[in-house]
C-alpha cells in the first residue's frame, strides 16, 4: 500500500478508542480479559489487514505480526495474565498505553515544539501529551477498576500511583531506540505500578521521618565520593551527580551499610574497567570516555537496586526488597567485571546466541574467563552484603544464581537486539538487573 494511503490519524484515534476497553475490567475476571485479548490478537493478525489496511504504515501488511497494532494486543494479554489478581494495574497500564501514547504522537505531530536533545525525534509536546493524558486515563481506570480487586486498594494509589506510572512511561518512551512503543510504554507503567502498590501506607510516615534524620549527612557523604569519582576520572559531570543522587537515597533506606554496599560495587566496576586497558584500547573496545561512568550507566546499573532499597522502609515484605536490593547490586556489578575482564584477557569469545566466535566486544559475547570473573564477583559482593547483614547466609545461592541469570539474559538480549538498536547497553543493564532480582526472589520463594 502506498504511503499516501496510510491514516495515521485514524490508526491513532483506534489506538485510543480501544483504550476505553480497559473499563471493563471492572466486571471480568483474569481468564475472560485473557480470552478478549486474544480474540482481539486473533482479529488483528488475520481480519484488519483485509478490513482496514489504510490503518497500517508503509511495509505493516508484509509483516504484519512485527507491528504495533498486533504489539498492542499482545501488551494488553500480558498485562492481564501478570496481573491477573490486580486487574486495576493492568486497565491502569492499559489506559496510559492507549490514552497516553496515542496522544502523545498525535500532540507531537500537531505540536512540534521543544525537540528533545537526547532523542530530535520526541518533543516535549508529546511527552506532557503521555504524562497528562496518560496519567488522567490510568488514574480514572484504576478508580474505575478498583470493585474488581479485593481487598480494594487505597485511594491514595488509584489517583497518585497511574500519575507516576505515566511520567516513568513519558520519559523510557524517549530513549532512542527502536523497540515498539506498544510494549515500552505499557511494561514501564506496569513496572512502577507494581512497585507502587508493595508500598504500605502506614510506614510510608516513619520512613520520611526517619530519612530526615540522615538525609544531610548522606549527601554531604555522596556529594564528596561523587566528586572523589570525578577527579579521579572513573565518572563523567552528569555521573558524578547521578551517582550522588542515587547514593544518597540508598543511604537514607537501605541504610549506611546498604551505602557501602553500593560503594564496593562501584569500585569493583571501576577497577575492573581499568584492567587490561591498553590491549582494550588497541582492540578498539575501550568504554567510552576513558571508563568514565555516566548518568545513564549509573541509573541503568543501580536504578532497580535504588527502587528496592526505597521499597525497603516502605513495604511489609523488607527482606525480599533487601535480597532484590543486594541480587541487583550484584548483578550489575558481576556483569561489568564479567565483560571487562573477558574484552581484557578472554582467549575464545562466543555469542550466546548462536555460540559462534565473534571478536571480543561484541555485543552478547562471552568468554570463560569473563564468565567465571563475574561468577567470583557476584560471589564476594553476595558474601559482603551478608557480613553487613543486608541479607541472611541462606540467601547467597539466591543472589549468586540470580545475578547468573540476569547476565545470561542480557547477554542473549545483548546478542539480537542490541544490533539492530531494538535496545542499548543501558537498557541492557537495567533489564540484567531486573531479571537477576526477580530470579533471586522466586528462588527464595520456591524453596519456601
């Protein structure tokens, strides 16, 4: 079909219409929504391309089950089946990916104003349309929705919570990169909805109060270590500050061992990326800046260990927001040994995809050296989390295994869509940690 004939207006107003779907939720359970999803997967894949082609953009209809209009569906089944007992968080998530960024491309294409400087092609026309729009649509779903869940959940979250999920699910849908809006934006507001609703209202309070306590000394503590890092050259401006920023708040919930923690794993990563430098530099493999850390690295290595310590003090299930904690810590700090020293010293490189060798550096590569090094350090920051008393002894296969699997999958992802710029190495990194935590928890969990 030619590009002339193509309604991007009216594939839009779909896109958002549909949304009004999710306030059925009310009155279904998790296996009836499921059920409608898929009949409208079905109808997608094999009725609308005949019905209405003129809703798909140039190349769709060739490969028609890689577009957003099958993506959306397939995102609404996936939010139903993970949160089948809270269905409020998948109409919430439903709404700001229907409402949100179906207004977001539209105020961006009306309104071209303010391009964004890490992504020309977003504005910040577009984002406030997915922050306003999004967040006011998943806010009236989850109200909506909330007779469905029992027990109901607090006001407090229908209103505040969808809010939030939409500023997150604004910002990750301005990276650059191309992996579907239609699963970027749902999965980021679930993720802070889901987060949101382990937070329990009650020792929200204590926690502040007790934050207030230490928050001078913790970032007096970070500004100087972030300024340290800086002169000596191991983060950049923007990481120094980041790096601050996200101390500071592991250290006024996690705790000031939860801060040294997080400080061990950053120099671990430090050193490590200053090994075998000069045969790193030769090869053309070097990090980026000399090693110099940046904003989005720091954000992408700890943003989910972050998320968890601020769980932590505000939840009833501590010890499992600690192990997620401490897995991600590791997680992330295992993985940049783990590749630093395979691009230093690693003698047989495969992808682990396909388990060809391909040259050190290449994205989703692996060695045995590198694997065993970042084995040995999840290990030692596993144990030292444990000598700080962040989590029991019982734990460390836990951590240790979960931080294998975060790797691996990063690796795997790293292997067929980093390339083709589906995702990039931060997100690489924050989805490695995120996979290791989760991991860790449903191995504790399973063993009982």
């Amino acid at each position: 079909m030619a590009a002339s004939q193509h309604d991007e207006r009216g594939r839009k107003l779909v896109h958002v219409a549909f949304g009004g779907c999710a306030l059925a939720l009310r009155y279904l359970s998790w296996w009836q929504a499921a059920i409608l999803a898929s009949c409208a997967l079905a109808f997608n894949l094999i009725v609308l391309p005949r019905v209405a082609p003129q809703l798909y953009r140039p190349g769709e209809l060739t490969a028609s089950a890689r577009s957003g209009i099958v993506l959306y569906p397939v995102a609404v089944l996936l939010l139903v089946l993970a949160f089948s007992t809270r269905l409020d968080i998948a109409a919430a998530a439903w709404a700001i990916l229907a409402v949100g960024d179906g207004m977001a491309t539209m105020a961006g294409r009306r309104f071209r104003w303010i391009p964004l400087p890490w992504n020309r092609a977003k504005s910040l026309a577009g984002s406030l349309a997915l922050f306003v729009a999004g967040g006011s649509a998943g806010a009236l779903a989850a109200w909506w929705c909330r007779p469905n869940v029992s027990p109901a959940p607090d006001p407090w979250f229908s209103i505040a919570a969808p809010l939030a999920a939409a500023l997150v699910a604004a910002l990750v849908e301005t990276i650059p990169v191309r992996l579907d809006d239609n699963l970027s934006v749902p999965a980021s507001a679930a993720a802070v909805l889901g987060a949101l609703s382990l937070v329990h209202a009650d020792l929200v309070g204590p926690a502040v109060v007790s934050a207030g306590n230490v928050i001078l000394a913790a970032a007096a503590a970070n500004m100087l270590v972030a300024w340290l890092g800086y002169r000596a050259r191991t983060v950049t401006a923007a990481g120094a500050v980041a790096g601050a920023i996200i101390g500071t708040l592991i250290a006024v919930t996690a705790g000031w061992l939860g801060w040294a923690l997080l400080l061990a794993t950053f120099l671990a990563a430090a050193s490590s990326s200053r090994l075998g430098l000069r045969r790193k530099m030769h090869l053309g493999i070097a990090e980026e800046r000399g090693g110099r850390r940046g904003a989005g690295n720091a954000i992408a290595n700890t943003g989910l260990a972050t998320v968890a310590a601020m769980l932590s003090v505000v939840t009833l299930s501590r010890e499992m927001a600690l192990l997620a904690f401490v897995t991600a810590l590791a997680a992330g700090g295992s993985d940049t040994i783990s590749s630093e020293i395979g691009k230093a010293w690693g003698r047989r490189t495969w992808i682990v995809s396909t388990f060809r060798r391909v040259a050190p550096g290449t994205s989703g590569a692996m060695s045995l050296e590198g694997t065993i090094a970042g084995i040995v350090g999840a290990t030692g920051l596993g144990l030292l989390a444990i000598w700080l008393g962040l989590v029991p002894q019982g734990m460390l296969v836990a951590v240790v295994a979960g931080a294998t699997v975060g790797s691996l999958a990063e690796s795997l992802l790293g292997a067929t869509l980093e390339a083709p710029g589906i995702l990039n190495n931060d997100m690489l990194n924050f989805l490695n940690t995120s996979i290791a935590a989760a991991a860790a928890i449903l191995m504790v969990r399973a063993a009982g």
